[in-house]
C-alpha cells in the first residue's frame, strides 16, 4: 500500500478536498464521487460524508493510497 502524507496546516480539512489536495482526483466534486461511492475510508471505517471534516492524526485510504493527516510543523 503506497503511504502519502499531508501536512495539514489549519484545523481540518474537508475529505473531498482532501482527496483533491494529494491528487487522487482532479476536482472536489470528483473527490465528492469517491466518497459518495464507499470507496472511502477514514480510519478503517466506510465513510459516505462528501465534506467529512479530516484533522491531524486521522487516516484516510482509497484505492491502495494511505494517506496520513499530520499537523503542519
């Protein structure tokens, strides 16, 4: 599984925006899609709310990417 990190450098983020951020999509409403789809997990869990709020700390997977949400040093 390949692991992106992303410095997160206000208090959250929103999962579509995410997803758009590290570049597994190429838009929000794409990144809405995904989410939309289930295929989208937050912490090992399914997660179908498009603008999730995402905080440092948390994990987001789709598709075999990792993504691990730090907070901007």
């Amino acid at each position: 599984m390949q692991t992106l990190r992303f410095d997160l450098d206000r208090e959250h983020v929103e999962l579509n925006q995410l997803l758009k951020l590290v570049g597994l999509c190429d838009s929000g409403g794409a990144g809405k899609q995904l989410v939309a789809s289930g295929a989208v997990r937050v912490d090992g869990v399914v997660e179908l709310r498009k603008t999730c709020k995402i905080h440092a700390g948390q994990t987001v997977s789709l598709d075999g990417v990792r993504i691990e949400v730090v907070a901007a040093p």
